[in-house]
C-alpha cells in the first residue's frame, strides 16, 4: 500500500440559500506521505443544485504532503431546493510516486436552508 493520499476535500460552510448563486470554497489537502501528482478533480453537483461558470472540472497542481489548495465553485440553489439536503461529489483522480493511477471519492452533504437571504437583519 503506497503511504499517498488523494486529498479529501471539505466545504467550510454546509448550507446554501435559496434563489441565490452561493460561493463555495473546496479544500483538498493531501494526507499522505508522498506527493501527488498532477490532479484531476471532478465536482458532481445534484438536480435542481447547478454549478454556475465552470464545467465541473479542475486540473491541478501536484501537492506535496501536508498541503492543500483551495477551489472556489458557484452553485445555485433554486427556490424548489429550500429545505432539502444534497450530496455534492468530488472525485480526484492522480498518479502515484511509482505512476500508477488512483482515484478517490469524496462525499459532503449540503443543506439549503428553508429561508433566503434577507435585507434585514434582526440584532
């Protein structure tokens, strides 16, 4: 077993809002004791969730041990989403340090929260 991990990805903040295009900021970090290679990272996004100004897919750099690079994405979430929960999918596909392929999937659940953005805030 190679010590060389593909990166899990994270997304700090797990809600979305209705009717709007949210900002979200993917982090892969590589666990293992070896460097990657170049990676191919793919983000799958459910129906009605759409990914806004991207095809879905990132090439990136090689990442040595330790370290991590972030992805910013746009997803909208449509009024018929508020108050669902969906599963967004990354699957990073790399080669080893002896160049073999590895590929490894990731999954985090995202929730639109039942009520939009508003203008007001109560303090």
């Amino acid at each position: 077993m190679f010590q060389q991990a593909a990166p899990p990805f994270q997304i700090p903040r797990l809600f979305l809002f209705p009717e709007a295009t949210n900002d979200l900021t993917l982090r892969l970090r590589n666990e293992g004791t070896a460097a990657t290679g170049t990676i191919e990272f793919v983000l799958t996004v459910p129906s009605p969730l759409t990914l806004v100004g991207s095809d879905n897919k990132w090439t990136l750099t090689p990442l040595q041990p330790g370290k991590e690079v972030a992805i910013s994405a746009k997803v909208f979430a449509p009024s018929t989403s508020k108050g669902q929960a969906f599963q967004l999918t990354g699957t990073a596909t790399y080669k080893t340090t002896v160049g073999s392929s590895r590929t490894e999937t990731r999954v985090v659940s995202l929730v639109v929260q039942a009520v939009g953005k508003g203008a007001i805030s109560v303090v």
